[in-house]
C-alpha cells in the first residue's frame, strides 16, 4: 500500500520524525511512504511528478500546520488531487489528518477544517505539543490507522480476486468444451459429406470467425489474470494454496492459447492465399465448374481463399470407411 505525505517544506523537522516512526512500525514492510523531499523531487525537477504519486497512492496523510495551509502548491495542486481521488475512491482512500500546530488558521482550505474532517488528533494533542513518549503514542495511531485499512482492502480484494479465479476457471473449461465440441462436429460433417465438408466456403469461413473469437477471448482473459497476479504481489492478498489455484488457471489459460493457435495454422494450412478478390476471381476462372466454387476473406491469414459453393447430399458417399480414421481427423483441427 503506497501512502503519500502531504507536508510542508518548513515542517520537515516533525515530517521526517513521524515518516522515519512509522517506516520502523511497519514491521512486516506493508506500506510504501512517499513523501516530496529532496531526494525524490529534486530541486529544479517538474512538479508534476507529485501528483503523480497521488494518483498512484491508496491514501494519504496530511501534516496539517499553518505553513501548510500557506503553500501555494498544497493548496493548490496537493490538497485538490488528495480529496478528488478520496472522492472517486467511494471512501476508499485513506485520509488521515494529523494537526501539527494547535492554533491553526484555515481559511485558505476550509474543506479540511476540523469542523468538516476528522482528525487523527485534536488541538490539545496537536504534534508539536507533545513529549517524546506522546508523539510516539501519536504515530503508533497513525499506524493502527493505516494497518485496519489495509488489511480490511488486502480481506476484500482477496475475495473479489478469488471468486474472478474461480470463474474464469469455469468459464475457460466451458469454452475448452465448447472447442472440442466444435471439433467434433467438423469431423462429422467431414465423414458425413466424404470430405467435402471442409471445402465449403461457409464451413470455412465460420470455423475461421470461431477460433478468431476463442484467441481473441482467451488472451483478453490471460491479460486480466495477469494483472491480478500483479496486484496480488503489490498488496499479498492470496496466501500460498490460493496462489498455486491462480497460477493452475493462468496456465489452463494458456494450454487452451495454445491449441486455438495450433488450430489456426491448420485452418490455413495448404491453401492458396490471394492478396485481392480479383487475383482470386481469375484464378476460379482458370478451374473447372467455376459455378461451383467462391471466394472468401480468412477472418484468420486476412487473404482470400477459394472454396465450394454448393452442398453435396450426405448419402452420395460411402462414409463407414471414414469412421475408422476419427481421431486422426480431429487432429487435422
């Protein structure tokens, strides 16, 4: 979880105090501070880069004294793209106000008042206050804070990834049923119409959109669960057995990847391509029963093939001999 420190220049003293505290109470190294000092914004570098870090940030924590409330770029820049992503977040962004001063002026951004938020601390108990032992009690609650939050988002972005998991796992097995069943019907046809079948600029065609569709879906898939693996090593939301169920998915994913390419090589496997309708015109021209023959766009190779047009009856052909060779025809798909 990264969270940004929204902070004055001029506080930098309890600034590096507090975010110095809280990186040693982050025992198990959970939570990434990010805070504009000279060492990430170097002097003369864009701006710009600190919002950037709002953006990417899951929360953030205002030190909130009457220098703050005085920089132009807090006010400005800072404070608007905090609240903006609290807001777009639903309140799911992690805002946590610390008062440093105990009187504090702020009429240059109401909006943060301790009229309209609340603050982690109050005025008697405001950073610059306290004693040594307080200001530590202070910043152990700042850290109880952050670790509820991200452990409550670690509990229910693990759910939401598991129950993705588990259907696409469902999914994917359908769509695999779905490719063989497919299959089965080609070799079908195939046997039924004595081969012709295949030649078929319609049975072509379609088998081509087919496995165009299933690549496309199932790549679309592997992306998605490749991006939940990633967050999942950015926020450890899955413990071990649930990892091994990611990664079992991901690689039934991409064995299913896998043969839809294979499928598409053979779908093309053998046939003459034209770059233009009129190339393959021509060559229907220089063929027998030209009548009997069309032309296709591949939605696979995008070249023109030719095939048959019309439709042989099944019962012109001798099919039990066919039979015999079934599984190595479901291999020609």
């Amino acid at each position: 979880m990264k969270i940004f420190i929204s902070a004055s220049s001029k506080d930098y003293l309890e600034t590096t105090f507090i975010i110095n505290t809280l990186r040693a109470l982050d025992l198990n190294g959970e939570i990434t501070f990010w805070y504009a000092d000279n060492s990430n914004v170097p002097i003369g570098s864009e701006l710009s880069g600190i919002l950037e870090n709002i953006e990417e940030s899951q929360g953030a924590i205002l030190l909130v004294s009457n220098n703050f409330l005085n920089s132009e770029f807090i006010i400005q820049e800072e404070l608007p793209a905090i609240l903006k992503k609290l807001k777009e977040s639903n309140n799911n962004y992690k805002l946590i106000p610390v008062l440093l001063d105990r009187e504090t002026n702020f009429g240059n951004f109401e909006e943060i008042s301790v009229q309209k938020i609340k603050y982690i601390n109050s005025k008697s108990t405001a950073f610059r206050e306290l004693g040594e032992s307080e200001s530590y009690s202070e910043c152990n609650k700042i850290m109880n804070e952050l670790l509820t939050k991200h452990a409550k988002d670690s509990s229910e972005e693990s759910r939401r990834t598991l129950k993705r998991i588990e259907l696409i796992n469902i999914m994917i097995k359908t769509l695999e049923n779905e490719y063989q069943s497919n299959i089965s019907e080609l070799v079908q046809n195939f046997i039924a119409s004595g081969g012709t079948h295949d030649n078929y600029s319609s049975t072509r065609v379609k088998w081509a959109e087919t496995l165009s569709r299933y690549k496309e879906v199932a790549e679309t898939t592997l992306y998605e669960l490749t991006e939940l693996k990633n967050l999942n090593k950015k926020m450890k939301t899955l413990d071990e057995h649930h990892k091994k169920q990611m990664e079992d998915v991901i690689d039934l994913v991409k064995e299913f990847i896998d043969k839809v390419k294979k499928s598409i090589i053979k779908a093309c496997e053998g046939l003459e391509r034209f770059d233009n309708s009129n190339d393959a015109e021509k060559a229907i021209k220089s063929t027998e029963h030209e009548n009997q023959r069309s032309i296709y766009l591949c939605p696979l190779c995008k070249n023109y093939h030719i095939g048959l047009e019309y439709i042989i009856q099944e019962e012109e052909f001798e099919n039990e001999p066919m039979m015999n060779w079934v599984d190595d025809l479901r291999d020609d798909y």
